[in-house]
C-alpha cells in the first residue's frame, strides 16, 4: 500500500471491512461505507467501528444457540 495514496473502506456482506484504494472498481460483494481518507484515517475509522471480528453470519448463528439455551 502506497502511503501517499488515498484509499476508502469497504464493507461485505458479513460486515467485515476492508481499505480499497480510491478509483478502483469496488470488489463484487463489497460496499462503500463513505469514508475515505490517508492509510492511518482509513484505518483509524476501521478500528472504531469493527469491534466484534466475527462474520455477521457467525454472530447470528452463536446468538440464536445463546437464546435457546
């Protein structure tokens, strides 16, 4: 990664994220979250929001079991 570049973050399905460098073709899968910025904004933002590394799908999976116990 170019540290002089400007990169945006990106989001999937089982809302894991991910930095992209800007004007790249956004993956098949992934969204834009609307922040963009330097490497260490992008990444900053990233360890604020994703605090819970588990894949969504994971987390549903483990809270159903939890509730039915």
């Amino acid at each position: 990664m170019d540290d002089d570049a400007r990169y945006e973050v990106l989001r999937n399905d089982e809302e894991q994220y991910s930095l992209w460098l800007v004007g790249l073709e956004v993956p098949a899968g992934w969204h834009r979250v609307g922040k963009e910025g330097t490497k260490d904004e992008c990444s900053a933002y990233v360890d604020e929001v994703w605090t819970d590394m588990r894949p969504r799908s994971l987390r549903e999976q483990m809270d159903r079991a939890q509730s039915s116990s």
